[in-house]
C-alpha cells in the first residue's frame, strides 16, 4: 500500500481430514479477482484485498461478503523485492524490502533454496 499500513486478504479456511490417513488438516486459499492497472502489468489476476472499512463484514457470517473486485491501484504501489521470498521457511522482516538496484541486462544475483 502506498501507506505502507498492513492490509488482508480476502480467504477461506476449512478443516478437511486427510482421505488416506483421516487426520485433520487446515486448507486455506487467498481468493483472486481480475487486476488492477497496477497488478495488469504483473500477472492477469490479483488476490482480493479487503478495505480496513470492510473487515468485520467479511469476518461476519451474518452478511454477505463483499464484492470480489480489483483494489484500487491509486492505493497501492509496487516495487521488486528480493529473491528470499522463494525460500521455504525465510521469515525477516526484510523480506518486502526493495531489491538492490541492478544494471540493465545484469541478472539478479541467485539465491540457495
């Protein structure tokens, strides 16, 4: 977020057992919406982020949720991060720093995984 403030998105949950060994385990999944201008330039979908204003509505199971659109990109800012996002288990707080600056046509610099 241009803000730089925390922000959710939209998912569910379920508790399913495991049809082989009956054990319970958690499934979760981050729903997608076509993107923003923003997001277009990045992927042909974007996960559902849900505005501040409308996080008890789509925590109640009282009201519907809210419509599954595009955040809008005015709000939000986009910037490459480094490579450690890819590493199982790699959990700083540097991980949503910007990447280092390269030259044109240099290769970003690998990362064990």
């Amino acid at each position: 977020m241009k803000d730089k403030a925390p922000f959710a998105l939209a998912g569910l949950w379920k508790e399913l057992a495991d049809p082989n060994t009956g054990e319970l385990q958690d499934r979760y999944l981050v729903l997608t919406c076509p993107p923003n201008e923003l997001a277009a330039e990045l992927h042909n979908r974007m996960p559902v982020i849900i505005d501040v204003a409308d996080y008890d509505r789509w925590l109640s199971a009282e009201v519907p949720p809210i419509d599954l659109r595009p955040y809008p990109a005015e709000k939000m800012t986009a910037y490459e991060i480094g490579r450690q996002i890819n590493r199982r288990g790699y959990d700083a707080p540097d991980i949503v720093d910007p990447a280092p600056r390269r030259d044109e046509g240099s290769a970003a610099p690998e990362l064990p995984l």
